[in-house]
C-alpha cells in the first residue's frame, strides 16, 4: 500500500513537473503584435501605441501558438479599421495617437483576452449597409451579438478599398473559426 501512494505521489509529481514545462507567459506574444501596429502606421499613415495588461499569465505554449494569429487579425483590424488618421483623431477633441489595448485574465480557469481600442467604433449602420448589399438578412436590431455574427460571416468587409491589410472579408471570419477550434467564444462590446 504504501508503495502505491508513493508511485501515485511520484506520478502526480511528474505531471505536475511535465504541465510546468509547458507552460510560457503572454508577456511576449502581447508584445510582438506591436509590429503589426508599425506595419499599419507605415502603410496608412495612422500612429498607433499598444497597450498591454498580461498580469504574469502562463499558458500552454501550444495554446500562444493558436493565439498568434487571431490576436493579430484582431490588432490590425482594431488599427486598421478602428483608429482614425491623426487629423481626424485631433478634430474629434483626441489625441493624434490612438491606442490598441490587449488585457489577459484568467477567470474561472479560462484565459480571457480583451482587445479594445480608442478609435471610432464599429458603425451599425455601415454594417447593416454592407450587409444588405451582400443580400444577408438582417435581425430586426443589430445588437453588439448581431453585428459579430454579420462581421465574422465568411467574405464580408466593411473596407472601402482592398488593400494588402484588408477587404477580403477573412480576417474576422478566421477569428471566429480558430476562436471555435480553441472551445472558446468571440464576444462584441460596443
């Protein structure tokens, strides 16, 4: 008997030592987004800061390679499509640099990632336009949960122009997918 608590110990013990091993901070996956913020201050003349919260969080190292790639479609997606030019910033009463803001928390063991920025929001009315011209149908009220379904539909762009950054109508829609594969959920605050 007590040689099977002690192998029972010695395994709990191990896995303990193997999950630690796994284990990588946020701290710089958060931190390497800021190039996709250059990339987009380079390329449309925006200034753009990025702000992050990751508060000494460790995840799998498996689970930051899954994130990688949503988190950036969604900072140059908040940059690209949230944060106004300079001079329209400074005409609306802000300040000429916009910020992008990535908070990670974990909340009953499951890790939480916020992104927000301070530019204009998402225009309903835009996306309900853009959305009829494409012949979706349209809820009677386009709620923050509406405008995700409408904004992660496969193909739609709310983009002007297509450009190297957007207008293919893929970035949110690959979100929402690897966002699904991960068992996790998308979810629009406006």
């Amino acid at each position: 008997l007590d040689r099977l608590e002690t192998a029972d110990e010695l395994h709990r013990e191990l896995q303990r030592l193997v999950m630690s091993a796994r284990l990588v901070p946020l701290a710089p996956l958060f931190l390497s987004l800021r190039r996709v913020l250059r990339d987009t201050e380079s390329r449309f003349g925006k200034l753009v800061s990025l702000a992050t919260l990751d508060r000494g969080i460790e995840v799998d190292a498996r689970l930051v390679e899954c994130l990688r790639a949503p988190l950036g479609h969604l900072v140059r997606n908040a940059a690209d499509h949230g944060i106004e030019e300079p001079a329209k910033r400074e005409a609306a009463g802000k300040k000429a640099r916009g910020t992008v803001s990535l908070e990670a928390d974990l909340e009953a063991a499951s890790l939480v990632v916020r992104i927000r920025d301070d530019g204009q929001g998402i225009d309903p009315v835009r996306v309900g336009e853009r959305a009829r011209n494409l012949g979706l149908v349209l809820p009677g009220e386009l709620t923050p949960r509406s405008l995700l379904r409408l904004l992660t539909t496969p193909g739609f762009s709310t983009a002007a122009t297509l450009t190297d950054v957007s207008g293919r109508g893929v970035g949110l829609d690959a979100v929402a997918r690897a966002v699904q594969l991960l068992r996790g959920s998308l979810h629009l605050v406006t």
